[in-house]
C-alpha cells in the first residue's frame, strides 16, 4: 500500500528560483536568531495584523491544529515577482505544512483579487497543502473548502 508523503517546506522550495524568490522562508544565518528576524520585519504584534476572522480562526481552529508552529502573513512568490500572502503558514507535528487562506462575510474590494491568487497558489504549487477556511457570520460556523 502507497502512503501519502505529506508536502513540506522543501516541496514548495524545489527549484533555485523558487528558493531565490522565497528566501524569507529558509533558515537565517547562524548569528541571526529567527526571534531577531522576525521583530525585524514586523512593524505591528502578530494579533494586530490580522483582522477579526483570522484572530477567531487562529483563537478557535488553529490553536487546536496539532502543529508545531503557525506563522502568521507569510508571503510567497510567484516567478513573474506577484505575491501571494497565506494568511498562515503551520507546520505540522507530522512534517507536513499548511498554507490557510480565511475568508470571512466580506466580498467588497480586495476580496477577489486575494481568491484568485490563493487559486493561483493553489495551482502553482500543487504539491502542498491549501485549505480554505470561511467563516459564516449568520450561521456562526467555520466551513473548510
């Protein structure tokens, strides 16, 4: 029986021009802690970054993820230089990784252009992990699609 190899880091990291373009994710230099990076490039606390509906997956989905770490905003790099921001990057307890996209009730500007590249993701990387999480306002659900 086959067993399903669960994507890693390294999967989304294949090619040079991929790790070239997504250096951000590769480990720092040894004199340079991950804490120190990070507090670099953040300007704003991790929970005053993300907005209602990422904070109430992150408070009632994802700290109950059996995940080594979540990162929260983490960008990746398609090879004509566009972005595409998952709202968290978690590595799981088993190897694998997971990038989460989270939509919530609004579909004004902005909304579509940030689907899109998540199915743009989603295509050009096949190999890892895309879920899609929405959360019903009305319904007080968390639908994964």
């Amino acid at each position: 029986m086959r067993q399903h190899k669960h994507p890693t880091l390294d999967d989304l990291l294949k090619s040079p021009e991929a790790r070239r373009r997504n250096g951000h994710l590769l480990a720092p230099e040894p004199e340079q802690s991950p804490v120190v990076v990070e507090a670099r490039r953040m300007r704003k606390p991790i929970l005053e970054r993300l907005n209602k509906t990422e904070v109430r997956w992150l408070h009632e989905i994802g700290w109950r993820m059996e995940a080594m770490s979540i990162h929260p905003q983490v960008g990746l790099y398609f090879d004509d230089g566009d972005c595409y921001n998952a709202d968290f990057m978690v590595f799981m307890n088993d190897g694998g990784v997971r990038l989460i996209e989270v939509k919530g009730g609004y579909k004004g500007p902005g909304w579509e252009q940030g689907h899109e590249r998540f199915k743009r993701a989603k295509a050009t990387w096949p190999h890892l992990r895309f879920e899609l999480w929405t959360w019903d306002g009305k319904l007080k659900t968390w639908a994964k699609g």
